[in-house]
C-alpha cells in the first residue's frame, strides 16, 4: 500500500464525514470498493467486534476473537496473581 499526503482542509472534511458515522479514531482505511472502512485501535470492545460483525471477513472475526479471548487471560492471570498476593 502506499501512503499519498492530502490537504488539511480534506483531511478535515474525510474526519467529519466519519466522524458523522460513529466513527472517531485517528487511524483509519477507506475501501472504496468494499465500502468498508477499518479502524486502528489497540483495545477491543465487544461493542466494537459486534458493531462491526456485519463487516468483517470470517479470518479477521476469528483474529478478534482469539484476540479478546488473549485479553481475558491476562486479566484471569492478573486476578490469580493479585489472589496469591493478598494471602501472604
């Protein structure tokens, strides 16, 4: 893929159209030809995966689910931790 610059005046006008749509990230991609367009963020909600359900190919809704699943057992390991340290 590669990056093209655009104007801050059209960058100012994309950021309002999306932002219209419940869309308020700062890192997206447009697919003009899906009419999709794919938000970076580090955490995500389940809001966020169910909003999107309708969007996302079989591979990539397996790809967040492995990755909410990875997310709930660090939070289980940090409870187990926090359990160990609370006896001693």
């Amino acid at each position: 893929m590669i990056s093209k610059r655009i104007d801050h005046q059209t960058a100012s006008a994309i950021k309002s159209l999306l932002q219209k749509q419940n869309i308020h990230y700062g890192r997206v991609l447009i697919d003009f030809e899906m009419q999709t367009v794919e938000v970076q963020v580090e955490d995500y909600s389940i809001d966020d995966i169910l909003e999107t359900a309708g969007t996302l190919s079989p591979e990539r809704g397996k790809e967040l689910l492995d990755e909410v699943n990875r997310s709930r057992e660090g939070v289980r390991g940090i409870c187990r931790l926090k359990r160990v340290d609370c006896l001693n």
